[in-house]
C-alpha cells in the first residue's frame, strides 16, 4: 500500500482513478486488473460512510491496489478514520494557505510531527502487535498526504503551501480552479494552463509531487509531459457512462 509514496518520491508516475458512486468493495479488484495503481474515494462529493471506506479499503489491499480517500473538510475525525481504517494516505480539497496545510499534517501524523490519535492494533496495521515507537516513525514516513489548490487564493499562496513540511502533494482541482478564475469549466484556458505551470513549478522548487485530476486523456498526457507525477483519469461514473453512452450510439447506427 505504501510503496506508492516511494515511487512518487523517485519521480516515477502512478496512474489512478476516483470513485464517487460504486460501493461495492469488489470495484478496487476490477480496477487493479485494468492496471491502475491507486483509486482515490470521493468523500467530498460522494456520500461513503466511514463503514463503506472501511470496507473498500480492506478489499483494496488484497487486490494490491492503493486507496487515498479525499475527505470532505479539514477535522480530525474526517482525518483519522480513513487512516486508521488503512488508507495509503489523504486527499483534502480546498486549502487556500499554509496554515491549512498545517493544520492537515497535525491531525494525520503522530506526535512529534502530529497529534494523531494512536490506535496501534487497528486495520492500518492489519492487527498485528508492534513495537510503538518504531511503528509510529515508519508510518508517519509512509503517510501520504496530498492538499488540493483550485483556487487563486492557493495559488497566489502556492510557494508557501508547498514549503509545508509532511505535504508530499499538491493536487491540482481544475474545475474549481477554472471556476474561481472566471472561466467555469474552461481548463484550457491560457490563465487555467498557466496556473497549474505555477503549481508544478513550485512542486519542483520545493521537492513535493504534483497531481491534477483530468476526464480527457490527451489533457491528461499534455500534463503528465510537463510533470504531472500523481495522476488521476476519470471515475466510476463518467467511465461507466461514457462508454455505456458510446456503444448505444454506435449501435443505433445500424439501424439509422
């Protein structure tokens, strides 16, 4: 679960996806079988308990597939159940300044970085006994955590956000972000394109990865050409429509 941090850390790409809708934990084995490395839980604008989270993480980690839950605010409970139900990691829209971020890293790292709760013998350590103080040092090493900049707030604050020590990701919501430019839902933009160049260029001056989420796989690829490294291509319900949406176009077509 956790060797998606050390990948993302040599540079490498990891190539995921979002679901918002399905529940049944049985989704995380059909998207390791299509190669993805890492599926995110939409805990924002999807309605998953946390018993649901708990379950498709479980099943997660036997398909051998990454799950980052992206909570609906910043609060410690929203933080703490995800990870202690074994999330890789969090995924937190909406920070706009450092203090934020801050804020995101105390509640998900144990002391002395944090002040997460300890739960030791719990799913995120498969219920196994461990040694505590070496525990809570390797898992605050493996946690990741990714904050969201969709905002012009974020990324007039962009420099400072990354210099938040236990970020690893700044994660580039393009839609909000095309909204709070004045451009709703034009992501490719000039001031959209060069706003998310100011995140990756800040990513890479501060050593932290750089992510967005795109629904269009050439946009998808442009960015990941120019350093994309946490990318995510669609979700559950625009792939399951789209396709669906295809085939009966195609089909009628032979009738036409």
């Amino acid at each position: 679960m956790y060797q998606i941090k050390k990948k993302l850390q040599n540079g490498k790409l990891v190539l995921g996806t979002m679901i918002s809708e399905v529940r049944n934990p049985n989704i995380t084995y059909m998207l390791a079988q299509c190669g993805f490395e890492i599926v995110v839980i939409d805990n924002e604008h999807g309605s998953y308990s946390f018993e649901t989270i708990s379950d498709i993480i479980a099943a997660a980690r036997g398909a051998g597939i990454s799950v980052i839950v992206r909570i609906p605010e910043v609060t410690r409970v929203h933080i703490l159940k995800p990870l202690d139900a074994g999330a890789a990691g969090i995924l937190v829209p909406m920070i706009n300044t450092a203090e934020e971020a801050q804020e995101v890293v105390n509640h998900a790292k144990y002391p002395p970085t944090g002040n997460r709760g300890a739960a030791l013998r719990r799913p995120h350590s498969l219920y196994a006994k461990v040694n505590a103080g070496e525990y809570l040092e390797q898992t605050n090493n493996n946690t990741f955590i990714a904050v969201q900049a969709e905002t012009t707030t974020s990324i007039e604050n962009i420099n400072e956000i990354t210099s938040v020590e236990g970020v690893d990701c700044i994660f580039v919501g393009p839609f909000d972000l095309s909204v709070s430019l004045g451009i709703p839902g034009q992501i490719n933009h000039p001031d959209e394109v060069q706003a998310i160049e100011k995140v990756i260029d800040a990513c890479k001056k501060h050593n932290k990865v750089a992510g967005t989420l795109m629904f269009d796989k050439d946009l998808l690829k442009k960015w990941i050409e120019k350093g994309i490294r946490f990318a995510l291509y669609s979700s559950d319900m625009s792939m399951l429509a789209d396709a669906a949406a295809e085939a009966v176009i195609e089909m009628k077509k032979i009738n036409n």
